[in-house]
C-alpha cells in the first residue's frame, strides 16, 4: 500500500509541487546571477608596443575588495562609496586588487610565463577624476595599468584567465588602427601572433568566441531572456511553434543587433531594457486567456525580438569589431547563433522539467505565467521609472 501510495504521488504531482518546481528551475537556469555582487565583465584594452605590452584594465573597485565579492547579502557600493574612502582604504583597494589579478590573469610568450608590473593611476592621482565626475550612484569604476616586457623571439601572445565567479575578460587588443576583441571565458586564448614579416598583430577573433558569447548571454547571464523564452514555453509546449517562435525571434533580434551596432549613436539603454521588461510582462499575462499560437504571437514575438536585440547591443557593442568589418559579419552570426543555441538549451531543460505533466501541465502554465508576468512588471516599474524594488535585485 504505501507503495502504491508513493507511486501514485510521484506520478501525480501536486499543484503546489508545480509551482514550487517551476520555481526551482527558473533559480537553475539563473545560475550565478543570484549573488548580489556578481560582475559580468572586465574589459581589458591591450595595446602592442615594439618590445612590450601595456594594458589598461577597467574594474569595479569594490568587487577587488574580498570582502565584497560574491557576497550574498552584501549591498553593492556605488561611486559615492569610492569617494568617501580614506587613503588608507584605498590603498587597501590597491593592494588586493593587485593580489586579484596576480590570481585570476597571466600573460604568456608563447609557454613562457611574462611578468608584468602594476599602477593605479586613478587612486594615486592627486585630483582624481572619480571625484567629480559621474553620478554618485555609478559604479565605483577605476583603471589599473599593466604593462609587460614582449621576448623579440616570440610567436604568440597569450591571455589566460581564471576568475572564479566566471566574470568574462574581454581583451581587445590594439597595434595602431588595427583594433581585435576576444571575450575570454575561462582558460587561455591567443590575443596576437607576429607575422611573416615578423610584427605582432592582434590575433583574430574567432567564431567560436562570438558563439560561446552568445550562448553565456543566456545562460547564466541574461535572466530577463530566459524568463521570456519560458513564457512561450508555458503557452503551448510543443517543439514545432516553439521552433518557429524561437527562429522568428532570433531572425528579429539579429536584425536589430546588427542595425544599433553599425549606429554609431545607438540607442538609450534604458529604454531598451524597459521595453525587454515590459515583453516579459506581456507574454506572461497573455499566457492566461490565450490557448493557442496564431500569426498574431509571431508578429508579437518578431517585435519583441527587435526589442531584445537592442537590449543585446547595449551590452555587446563595445565588444563587437567594428573598426574591422570583415571581422564583423562572422561575430555577428557566432554571437546569434550562440543566443538560439541558449534559447534551444532553456526549452529543452523545460521539456524535461514538466513536458510531461499531460493534463495537469494547466497548473504550470497558469503559475508560470503569473510568475513571469509579475516579474517582468516590477522589472519594468524599476527600469522605466528607476524605483529601486529589493525584490528583484537578484533579476539584475
């Protein structure tokens, strides 16, 4: 008896169960998004010399501090933080975040390791800039020089890069006009190579870089996207319209990508993340009075494709090669194509979350999609008004 009993609540799940599962993935698919002091990036500007390298690296000053970093309940410090510091303290700053990037960043010749040496411009300044430059809630950004000696015998230059909250190192390595950016994950990659004629030059960047962007763009990082592909997902979970939704989506996205890249001015981040939020909300809320895909969702969908696709080129444009453009159509498509194999990787986890559920698969989509309709209007009520909302702190 008791195993029938067992039987019958394993295959039987509650509503309750379903509410609570669904929830349990959506924490999945977020990943590390759920500390509150998690960076994405540290851009990196490499520049080659004759006989040496320099590099200016741009970092949030808090997150060097250990403090700081990876804590879950700390609050993030902002610039207004930054300029209250004692001298002490920001030697302090100096000192680990020296030990941070001794840690997470090596430059090698070819297999030979190079040592480099370290400054802080902006925290030895005498008038620094950060004092009366920015809005006091920025974050506290600073710059942190390195430069290192380059062997006249060797072949490649190499990143390698270990930081272990998974931040990506962007490097774009520079040799005059010539401009070359390679997002660099975990492990090493070649960022420059001497020719026949024996000059260094930035190494190219290659598909597989822009690919494996695209994709860390939706897992872990972009939660706001998931949370859009599991509202098409709860509608009708069936590959075939999901395919079309998720295509239609990529085809309008790509296309909006490429158009604020090649801008120059762009778009007001702000209001490309609003209007994300606001089709988050959409497609969730619509989830509970439509039963059916029509051509109505996909035109829905296409617009709102155009809409991420801004919000995507907010945050990529500075990575993407512009100054080079026979190098911009392949990290265009990588980039893309990464995104689609994401969207692809989220549908499939659901599928084996809850495709299975048969009928009662109701209780799912109906707390799914007031789930991701509340979520994405508070998203919206914070970004398009800048209402500081605790809650969704960690939806950042």
């Amino acid at each position: 008896m008791p195993e029938i009993a067992l039987r019958h609540a394993i295959g039987h799940p509650s509503p309750v169960r379903a509410v609570l599962r669904f929830f349990f993935l959506c924490l999945i698919l977020s990943g590390g998004l759920l500390r509150a002091h998690v960076i994405q990036q540290i851009p990196m500007d490499l520049e080659l010399k004759d006989d040496r390298v320099e590099a200016h690296v741009e970092v949030d000053a808090s997150y060097m501090m250990a403090e700081f970093r990876g804590d879950d309940d700390q609050i993030v410090p902002d610039l207004e933080w930054l300029r209250g510091l004692t001298p002490e303290q920001k030697n302090q700053i100096k000192i680990e975040a020296e030990a941070y990037l001794r840690q997470c960043l090596t430059l090698l010749s070819d297999d030979r390791v190079m040592g480099w040496t370290v400054a802080f411009p902006d925290l030895d300044a005498e008038k620094p800039a950060y004092m009366t430059e920015g809005d006091p809630s920025d974050l506290p950004l600073i710059r942190i020089d390195l430069e290192a000696e380059f062997p006249g015998d060797a072949a490649k230059l190499w990143v390698e890069w270990n930081e272990p909250y998974g931040v990506v190192l962007l490097v774009k390595t520079r040799k005059g006009p010539e401009v070359k950016t390679i997002p660099v994950t975990e492990g090493k990659a070649v960022v420059a190579e001497r020719n026949a004629a024996g000059e260094i030059r930035p190494e190219e960047s290659g598909l597989g870089h822009w690919i494996m962007m695209g994709f860390h763009h939706i897992l872990p990082e972009g939660l706001d996207h998931i949370l859009f592909v599991l509202g098409l997902f709860l509608l009708v979970p069936k590959w075939k319209p999901l395919l079309q939704q998720t295509i239609t989506f990529t085809i309008a996205h790509s296309i909006s990508l490429a158009a604020v890249v090649l801008y120059k001015d762009g778009v007001e981040p702000m209001w490309a993340e609003a209007a994300i939020a606001a089709s988050i909300a959409w497609v969730g809320i619509e989830n509970l009075w439509t039963k059916e895909i029509g051509k109505s969702r996909l035109y829905l969908v296409g617009l709102f494709g155009l809409v991420h696709g801004m919000g995507f080129a907010g945050t990529i444009k500075e990575k993407m090669p512009v100054e080079t453009p026979g190098a911009l159509i392949p990290a265009l498509l990588g980039f893309n194509i990464g995104v689609e194999a994401g969207q692809v990787t989220v549908l499939l986890i659901a599928f084996i979350a809850f495709a299975w559920w048969g009928k009662k698969f109701v209780w799912i989509k109906r707390t799914g999609s007031i789930f991701i309709g509340l979520c994405g209007l508070l998203l919206f009520i914070h970004r398009a008004f800048e209402v500081d909302i605790r809650l969704i702190h960690w939806l950042q």
